[in-house]
C-alpha cells in the first residue's frame, strides 16, 4: 500500500466511525421512541434495555451503513480541499480518480460486509428483538397504589387507599373489593390502616390489614340454586393478612419460533423459499377455482389454461374441467311458460353462486400475490442496502472534492439531503411494488438506479474541476450574461436638430 492510500484511508476510517455511531444512535433513538409507551411503567431491569438496546442497534445498521459512508466521504474530501491537499496531490499529476480508490475499495469490501451483515445477522437481531418486545408488552404494569384510586391489575381484587405514608409501605383507610368468584361487590373488605410488603424474594405481595371488618353476601350465589333466602356475613378483625401472587406480572418467555415465519426474521435463501411456495399455492389456488367453478355449469367447459410463475419464467399449464352435453332448456318445445320463469330464477342464482365463490377465491388469490410481492421485495431490499453503500460513495467523494468544505456544517446539510431523496426513492419505490403498480426489481432498485448517475454526473464535474457548487461562480456567470443583454441594447435615437 502507497504512502497517498494510507494517507486517504486513515483521513477517512475516523469521520466514518464517528458518523457511523452517530448515526446509528439517532435511528436507535427514533426506534425507543417508537415503542417507549411499552417499556415505562414496567419494573424493567437494566439488563432487559441492554438487550433491546443492543438487538435494535443491530437492527439499524443497514441504513445508518449508507448514510455514515455518504457523511464520512464527504468530510474526508471535503477536508482535503479545504486544506489544499488535494489541490497539491493533482499538482503532482495524480488523477482525481486515483485519489478515489482506495475509498472506492473500501466502499466495495464494506457493500459485501454490508449484504452478509444484512443477510444473516439483521434477521436473527429481529427475531430477538421483536420476541422480547413482545414480552415486555404483555408484562404488566409494576404494581404502584396510589391515593384515592383503585388497583385493579392485581388478579380478582381491587384495591384503594385513601392515604399513602411516605415510606411506600403504610396504607391508610384501606377498601379492598374480591372479585374472584365473579359474584359482583359481594364481597368487601375495611381496614384502617395497612403494611404492604412483599416475601419470597418479590414472589409474594402481602397486606397485613389492623382493625378492619369484612362483609360478605351469599344472597348471589344463593338464588343461582333456586333458593330465596338472604344470607349476610360479616366479620371484625383486629389484625389479618391477605396474600397475593404476582407471578402474573413477571415478564413471559414466548417461544422465537413464534414469529420466524416473519419475513424480517428470514435470510436470501429462505425468502427463496416462501416466495416458490406461495407461486406454488397461487396455481394451486387457480386450479381449484377452475375445476370448482365447474360444478355450478350443465354444459360443456373447454379445458382452462393457466400461467404458471416459475424461477425467471412464465409456463402455460393446461388444467382439465368436469365435460358435459350442452343443454338449453328454453330452445326446448316442450317447455312451457310457467317453467321457462323457473328456469331463469334458477339460471340467475347459480350466476349469483359462480359470481360469489369466484370473489372469494379471487379475494385469497389476490391476498397471497400481495403476500409474494412482499416476500420478494424483502429480498431486493437485501441487496439494495447494501449497494446503497457504493451509490453514497460515488455521490459523498466528488462532492466533496467539489465544495471543499469540511467539518460538520455543509457536508451534513448535503448528506441529509441526499438520504432523504434516497429514502423517499426506495420507500416510494418499494410502495409500487408492493402494490402491484410496477416491477419489483423496478421499485426496489429504482433510487440505487437514479443516485448512481447522480454520482456520475458529480463524478464527472469533480474530474474538470467544475465550480458547481461555488457561489462565486454564478455571480460571475450572472454579470456576465447582464453585461451582455445590456450591450445588445440599441442606442436611443437621437432627436432631430440637436
């Protein structure tokens, strides 16, 4: 390695982690933002965030890639013609295109680091992810009392106190309502002041109640069986406890294989998969609605032809129907009018029945070519992310060299910029893909497409030292063309006599 390559490299390994774990923090942030209302409130431990944390960080690298190289080249570039280091290395009569490539290898090991990262890596983050998001929503709220309202997340009791001392754990003027024979507020529970505790290493909650009473009414349970009678228990207490198990509000541990069958928890090779057998499921389904449609005729059906999808091509398969005579009742003499009238109610309720089977199946054909659509665009965005590295290095370097700026200012603007094009791209893109609307391949590499002669065209400005981006020169160009409308002015026309 020359002494320019490790000179260009070591300029740019620096900005690019920086942004890189800059950028990934910021989409991290968005990500807690998005579910933050599942995760407060929770009694969650620090190893539970870590966890998150650390699954949705790996889950952010696919996009915060891109957009680190477009910011780091950028700056790296930008930094060399701000100090006029790159201005000395052309004097030297090295081409701006040498100067380029060893950022150029670098962004092509990084795009295959990208597509493997993606591939195997992102899909088994999800799956930790999403399975432990899952868990953490269904877990319970932490239990936490407060004054005049009423608890009702422990299970079959409500619980209120009107006075909560400041150690957390004396209750006072205690009302406590047993729901666990669902009987109604039949049963009740007064205290006057309580100590609420736990045992068993939090496994157990207890409120140990002082001078209380407990009123029960057995006049539900009682007429169910038929009796009229009304029965009434109440009972005084100087002390009592009452135990509460709060296993229900520990975190589940819900089986992965539960959401494998996600497409953002599958590889390359096992989206292959579902998208042949959902191809395969299509045909199936057109065979049966063919075959089934069938029933609802007495005439002859000419044998159905279906296009069947396979790998990279198009095949026609023939698919046999049930044959019969052909029969018109109403061409027969010896119908008269009062069964012609039956005929046509019984003719116009098989179309009904044909018209609805038809919809419904058409309806579970639709369904699954959407769900294929999707299948296969997943598998595009694999490739598509990970080229988006390459595409941001062709656009974020002779940019740079372009406007000759470092630092975080301008080049932060222009990469903002750029993603947010690239983002709309892809996600409008991929939007008409799913929908049916143009190709997948179309929709899915249509921004790469589109940003890399974008690239091209920076690539070929930066080459002839264009000064796209300068100020200075359209003020020039401006004056220029000022001057020359003003001189193609005729001179006013002298008046006569003078």
């Amino acid at each position: 390695m020359k002494k320019l390559d490790k000179f260009i490299i070591k300029a740019f390994i620096g900005p690019f982690f920086l942004t890189f774990a800059v950028v990934v923090f910021i989409f991290l942030t968005q990500t807690i933002i998005k579910y933050f209302e599942y995760l407060v409130g929770k009694g969650l431990g620090g190893g539970v965030f870590a966890e998150l944390l650390f699954y949705f960080s790996l889950n952010t690298v696919p996009i915060a890639l891109p957009l680190a190289v477009l910011l780091s080249s950028l700056m790296t570039y930008g930094n060399l013609g701000e100090h006029y280091e790159l201005t000395a290395i052309k004097s030297a009569g090295i081409s701006l295109v040498r100067v380029l490539f060893p950022i150029f290898i670098f962004s092509i090991l990084l795009t295959f680091a990208a597509f493997w990262f993606n591939n195997r890596v992102v899909p088994k983050a999800n799956l930790k992810a999403f399975s432990l998001l899952w868990d953490v929503k269904q877990k319970k709220p932490s239990l936490s009392l407060k004054e005049g309202i009423f608890y009702k997340d422990l299970p079959g009791v409500s619980i209120k106190a009107n006075k909560k001392l400041p150690d957390e754990k004396t209750l006072l003027d205690m009302i406590i309502y047993d729901h666990q024979e669902n009987n109604g507020n039949t049963h009740v529970i007064l205290a006057d002041s309580a100590q609420m505790y736990t045992i068993l290493n939090g496994r157990y909650l207890v409120f140990e109640l002082f001078d209380g009473q407990s009123y029960k009414d057995y006049s539900a349970s009682n007429r169910r069986g038929g009796a009229d009678n009304v029965q009434f228990v109440r009972n005084h207490f100087k002390q009592s406890k009452i135990v509460f198990d709060l296993s229900s509000f520990d975190m589940g541990d819900t089986p992965e294989t539960l959401f494998s069958n996600h497409r953002w928890m599958k590889n390359v090779d096992e989206l292959n998969y579902a998208v042949d057998s959902l191809r395969r499921e299509q045909v199936k389904m057109q065979e049966n609605l063919a075959r089934g449609v069938s029933q609802y005729y007495t005439n002859h059906l000419r044998p159905v032809r279906l296009v069947a999808s396979g790998k990279g091509k198009d095949t026609l398969k023939t698919v046999a129907v049930a044959p019969g005579k052909w029969s018109d009742s109403l061409r027969n003499h010896k119908t008269q009018p009062y069964q012609q009238k039956d005929i046509y109610s019984r003719a116009a309720n098989q179309a009904r029945s044909v018209r609805a089977y038809t919809e419904s199946n058409l309806q579970q054909l639709e369904t699954a070519r959407a769900e294929e659509r999707t299948y296969t665009a997943e598998r595009h965005r694999r490739y598509t992310q990970s080229v988006a590295c390459l595409i941001m290095f062709l656009i974020g370097a002779p940019l740079g060299s372009i406007i000759k700026k470092g630092g975080l200012g301008v080049p932060v603007l222009i990469s903002i910029l750029f993603f947010i094009i690239f983002y709309v791209f892809s996600m409008l893109g991929e939007k008409w893909a799913r929908e049916g609307i143009t190709r997948i391949a179309v929709g899915m590499w249509g921004g790469n497409f589109i940003l890399f002669w974008v690239g091209m065209f920076f690539l070929r400005q930066a080459r002839n030292d264009s000064r796209l981006l300068e100020a200075d020169a359209y003020r020039i160009a401006f004056n220029r063309l000022k001057k020359r409308l003003g001189g193609r002015r005729k001179p006013s026309p002298v008046p006569a006599g003078v």
